[in-house]
C-alpha cells in the first residue's frame, strides 16, 4: 500500500493528508456498521456470531492464549489502534499543533468539556444503578473518523482552522479515553505480569536514550509488553500508547521528518484506517434488533449514552470553548466564528467505534446481552443524530462558496 503522505512536502500538506485518510475512514465505517447490522437482523445472524465466536489459540510451551475472534479484534487489533493514537499524540506534542500553547488552548478546554459534560448526563440518569453507573464514560468519546468524514462533505466550505481545531480537538479525546480506560476499567491485577511490563518499558527507555532508530526493535519489545499488560489485568491496548511514547521523534542528524515515529505512523495509518477500524466496527456494531421497541431507548443506560453524546457533546464543546475565549484564555482560529464551532460541536458527539470500545470494557464483565445491546443501540442512534443534526446545522452556518481560509 502506498503511503499516506510525502514528509517532505510540509506541516500544512501532512493535516491535508490526515483529513483525507480519516474522511475516506470514515466512509468504511458506516458500511462496516451497516453489514454488522445487516448481518445481525437476517439469518446471516447465526454465521455472524459463530464467526465472531471462533476460537484461536496460540501456544509456545505451557504459555498459551486462546480467545474468541471478537476477542482478539477488541484486545490485540485494537491496541495497534492505540499505538497509532500515541504516535499522533507524540507528534502534535513535538511538532504539531500541542507543541504551542496558544493554539493547543481552544482545542483542550472545548474537549475537557465534551467529556465532563456528557458523563454528567449519563451519569445523572444512571446514577442508582451499580451496573450501568459503570457506562458513565461511553460518551465522553468522538470518533475521529467520523467526525473529520462529516466535515470533508463540505469541501472547501470549510476553513482550515475549523478542521484542524476538530481534528485537535479529537486527538485530545482520545487522549482523554486512555487517561479513563488506564484508570477505571482495569480488572484484577497481577503484580507479577506488572513487574515483567515495567522491565519491557525500562528496554523501551533504554533503546530510546540510547537513540536506537530501528522500529522493529521497539515493536519486538513492545510485543513483550503486550503479553505482559494483556496478563496483568490491565487493558492490553494501552501497551499500544505506551510503546508509541518512546519511538524517536528525530532521525539520523536530527531529521524529524524521516525519524522512526513518523515513517511507522505512515505505513500504519491505512492500515488502521482501512482495515482495524472497519473491522472493529464490523465485529462490535452487529445489534439484534428483534424484540425492541422505540421504549427499550428510553432505558436509562441507551438514553443516557444518546443524550449524553447528542446533548452532552454540543453543550460540552461549544460552552467551554465560548468560555474560553470570552475570558481571554483561548482564541478563535482565523476565519473561524463561533456558529461554526457550534456546528463542530454537535458531529463531535458522533461516539461510535471509541464509545463502542469503552463500552465493552465498561460491561464486560458485569452485564449482560440485553444490557450490552442496549448500550450500542443508544450508541448508534445518539451517533446518527449528532451526524445528521450536526450536518444540517454546518449546511447553514458555513459559507455557501469556498471559504477564504480553505
């Protein structure tokens, strides 16, 4: 597969380049979604729960992991996801858009809203509840891919600063689901399978300060990782985010744009775009619907995540970035207006594969199927509302011809 992005042709061609991957994504999503769908709602139903079902095991001596398609999907395809998610975060740190204060600003306190915001919803609704209070962050999450795909309908329409504002902002959520996923969804842990994962990060630092600038090096101890967080009770996805952080950000003769970090997070981005995101999606999105009614979305668990994502997420953003700017401590983009912060708000509360993640680690253990399809009904349905409300008000608020600051 070619790749995403020629380093050599600037900042500004690279979030060009970003967009399109995460726009075209997003397309893939929505079919993915729909065949899940489909599948789950015909005699298909039976073939897609076996599939999903089917056991693969790996052995090496009396070491041996044997899990369920759906499974491996969640714990190991995912975490390459978050490797990418960690590679993102580092570059924008080092050389992107977190690098400077005065335009990381905005972005931050808009997504610390969208997440304080719709939890407090959720968790409002859910509150007496012991198994559902445990949903409480499902719609802290946006989908990046989503989001950015909603946006690119509007071609030229709409400023740059707005999409880079979104795509920070996303970024930033994402930070935000690791920093709760690390803290709230871990299940017993293993002191022993901790030791050995803090001897694979210690490798990682040591390959890193001695300026190793070969990838399959960190990638080979951070397979070990893997193995040893999947043991130890806390998500093995993480592993993924925590290897990301000590690829180098500079080359030989201190070349950023040819170091380790962005020639891996190039040859991983269609892949994750085009192949773990869809599949993921396709493995987790299938809900039967047989038997539900209209009421069954007013449970509190499927009305807390779709208030929260559709309420919550416009409310979140659009009050604490109008907020910010009013008391002087972030300021609007160039050619960007508050209406089109407002617009971006609302396709912000499309949750869909990280609020499906967070879920099914919220619920794993403690719920069960008609809880877990309760869960990605309010998903989908406060998903789809945010798109087709968030278009409809971008239709009326962006310029009806190519924006100056396209």
């Amino acid at each position: 597969m070619s790749q995403v992005h020629n380093p050599s042709a600037g900042p500004m061609s690279a979030i060009r380049e970003f967009l399109k991957l995460e726009s075209a994504s997003g397309i893939l999503l929505v079919i993915a979604g729909v065949l899940a769908m489909v599948a789950a709602n015909t005699p298909l139903a039976d073939g897609y729960v076996g599939l999903l079902q089917t056991q693969f095991k790996v052995q090496l001596g009396e070491f041996k992991l044997d899990k369920p398609l759906v499974i491996w999907v969640n714990d190991l395809l995912m975490a390459i996801f978050f490797l990418l998610v960690g590679l993102e975060i580092k570059r924008e740190v080092v050389m992107g858009e977190l690098s400077e204060s005065s335009k990381v600003a905005l972005p931050a306190i808009a997504a610390l809203g969208g997440m304080i915001v719709p939890a407090a919803i959720y968790a409002a609704l859910n509150w007496a509840d012991p198994v559902g209070i445990r949903g409480w962050a499902i719609p802290s999450a946006t989908d990046i891919a989503f989001a950015l795909g909603v946006l690119s309908l509007f071609g030229e329409r709409v400023p740059v600063g707005l999409k880079i504002f979104l795509m920070t902002l996303a970024v930033l959520d994402d930070l935000g689901a690791i920093v709760i996923i690390a803290l709230f969804y871990t299940s017993d842990l293993s002191v022993t399978a901790l030791l050995f994962a803090l001897l694979a990060i210690v490798v990682l630092f040591t390959l890193n300060r001695f300026g190793v600038q070969r990838i399959a090096a960190y990638m080979l101890v951070g397979a070990a990782l893997w193995l040893c967080v999947l043991k130890s009770g806390v998500h093995a996805t993480l592993a993924g985010v925590i290897a990301a952080l000590f690829l180098p950000s500079t080359g030989a003769g201190g070349d950023r744009e040819h170091s380790p970090l962005r020639t891996l997070e190039h040859s991983l981005h269609p892949w994750v775009a085009f192949g773990i995101l869809p599949i993921f999606a396709f493995s987790n999105a299938g809900i039967d619907l047989s038997g539900m009614s209209l009421g069954d979305l007013m449970q509190p668990i499927p009305l807390g995540i779709m208030l929260g994502l559709f309420v919550g997420k416009q409310v979140g953003v659009f009050s604490f970035a109008w907020a910010s700017v009013k008391l002087g401590l972030a300021r609007l983009p160039t050619g960007v207006e508050f209406r089109h912060v407002y617009g971006a708000s609302i396709i912000c509360g499309i949750g869909f594969t990280m609020s499906l993640f967070i879920g099914m680690l919220a619920f794993e253990e403690v719920a069960s199927e008609e809880i877990v399809a309760a869960e990605k009904l309010g998903i989908l349905m406060g998903s789809l509302v945010s798109a087709a409300v968030g278009s409809a008000v971008l239709q009326i608020v962006l310029p009806k011809g190519r924006s100056s600051h396209a």
